[in-house]
C-alpha cells in the first residue's frame, strides 16, 4: 500500500500499490466491505481496528482506524454520547466504541434439556 523510490509514502485512503510502487499513480482505489470498526478488503478478508479505535465503513487500511472515545456504558457502543445496544444475549465493557467489542454474556449459551420417564432430570448443555 506504499509507494517511493528510497522512502515510502502511504497511498491515500481506501488506495493500495503494489510492492515495489514508484509514483502515486500506482496507487489503486480498492472497494471493501467492511463494517465500520474494522478495516480489510472484505469477502472475509476484514480485521478488527485495534481496541479504543474504530473506523468508517469500507475501510481497507489500518492507517484508516482512529481513536475515539465513548461514554456509553456496559452492554452499550458508540463514539462520544451516540451509543447502540450489543445485540441480544451480548454484553460490552464501559466505553465501547465499536460493535465488534460486544461480546457473549456469561451463560448466555446456555441450554437446558429435560427428558427421562421421571421427567425430573435436567441436562446443561453448552452450545
């Protein structure tokens, strides 16, 4: 994603090169289709932004996370004060500012099974 004769430079946002790029008409815009928080060129290719960073959606470069902060608490994510709710069954820690910091609840996998003749036995199975 850089390009130079003796220093690299970085190719502008959401652009790559490649190795051994020159000049900045090297570099190439790149479609992705990352969710917000995460950066890549999608089709499964997507990693997470590093923790306390998110970035737009459609990222392809790490350089495109930024640090963000978030008042949002437990079970909550969001940048500054515009917080979302973990999906159903998932938690986050205080301050979470991107969904992919929500989490499984503790038990929230959980099943139970009841079977038998006597119909008094109960089996946990984890999921």
């Amino acid at each position: 994603g850089d390009y130079g004769v003796e220093h690299c430079t970085a190719c502008p946002a959401s652009e790559i090169s490649a190795a051994a790029a020159v000049k900045i008409q090297e570099c190439r815009k790149v479609e992705s289709t990352c969710e917000a928080g995460s950066y890549g060129y999608g089709n499964n290719d997507c990693q997470d932004c590093p923790v306390s960073r998110t970035s737009p959606g459609s990222a392809v470069k790490q350089q495109e996370c930024y640090t963000a902060s978030s008042t949002c608490e437990a079970g909550y994510w969001g940048v500054g004060s515009a917080c979302s709710q973990c999906p159903k069954k998932e938690t986050s820690r205080a301050n979470a500012v991107k969904i992919q910091e929500c989490y499984d609840k503790p038990g929230s996998n959980i099943g139970a099974i009841a079977g038998g003749s006597s119909g008094g036995v109960v089996i946990l199975v984890a999921m």
